[in-house]
C-alpha cells in the first residue's frame, strides 16, 4: 500500500512532511495533507480538507482540495471543489474549479464549471463545462466552499 522511493534527510524527512490530517474548527480552512516526493500509495485517497501531492497515487481521490505539484504523478480520478495541476493526471478530473499550470500533463476527460489551462500545459481530453451546482449533493465535504477553502 505505501512505499518509500528513496531516503530523503531534508525538511520532508524531519517531520514536515507525508501524510496527516487533523480536523479544523468550524468556519477555519480545513487540514492539510501531504503525500511526500518520496511517498508512493497504492489505493483510494479521501478527505474533507486540502491534498497536496508531491510523490504517487495510483488510486482514486476525493477532497476538498487537490494540489499535484510539479514531480506529482496520480495515476486515478479526481474529485474535488478546486483542484490545480502541476505535474501529472492520468484519468479523468471532476472539479468546480480546474487550473492546469504551465508544464503540467492531463491525460483525462477534465469535467469543470470554471477551467484555466496556462500555456504550455498539456490536455489530451475532452473538457466539458458543467453549471455551477454540478457538484450539489455529490460532495462529500458538505456545503461548497469558497476560494481559501472556508465554507460560506
């Protein structure tokens, strides 16, 4: 299921990295969780905060919030209120706001309401727009939140 790449004695490997969460307080933006440059899951990722991705995940991901930095790699779906990509997304993505920055490779259907693709970004899939309220009643999180993560 979890696998170490390779041994890493920076900042990651001190403690300020890998995966955690904690719950917020009400109204407070929710916990972050990080999967390591060094970390590689096989399995289906969930939560009600923010996932940064800096390693692999092959498997499905379901949060608020979804970062894959550059170097990150998701082999799997996405679903997510907002959700930026810097590295790579092999399967489809199903977010209210998508941003695929520059270098970045999507290699999926990318489902969304608003889409900002930068220029030197790769898509190789559809991209079909939904309404505002496509994610109502599918979001495991609760309530859509606003742009800093902070429900309404």
């Amino acid at each position: 299921m979890f696998s170490r790449l390779k041994r890493d004695t920076g900042p990651r490997a001190r403690g300020h990295g890998g995966a955690s969460a904690s719950s917020a307080p009400a109204g407070a933006p929710a916990s972050l969780s990080v999967i390591a440059a060094d970390t590689s899951i096989s399995g289906d990722i969930g939560g009600n905060g923010e996932i940064r991705i800096e390693g692999e995940v092959r498997g499905s991901i379901v949060a608020a919030r979804v970062a894959v930095v550059e170097g990150g790699y998701v082999s799997g779906s996405i679903f997510a209120e907002f959700l930026r990509v810097e590295g790579t997304v092999e399967g489809p993505v199903e977010a209210m706001c998508v941003t695929i920055a520059r270098g970045a490779h999507v290699l999926g259907n990318v489902t969304h309401n608003t889409l900002t693709i930068e220029p030197g970004a790769t898509v190789n899939g559809r991209r079909p727009w939904r309404p505002p309220n496509f994610l109502d009643g599918r979001r495991p999180w609760g309530e859509p939140l606003l742009a800093d993560g902070r429900k309404p």
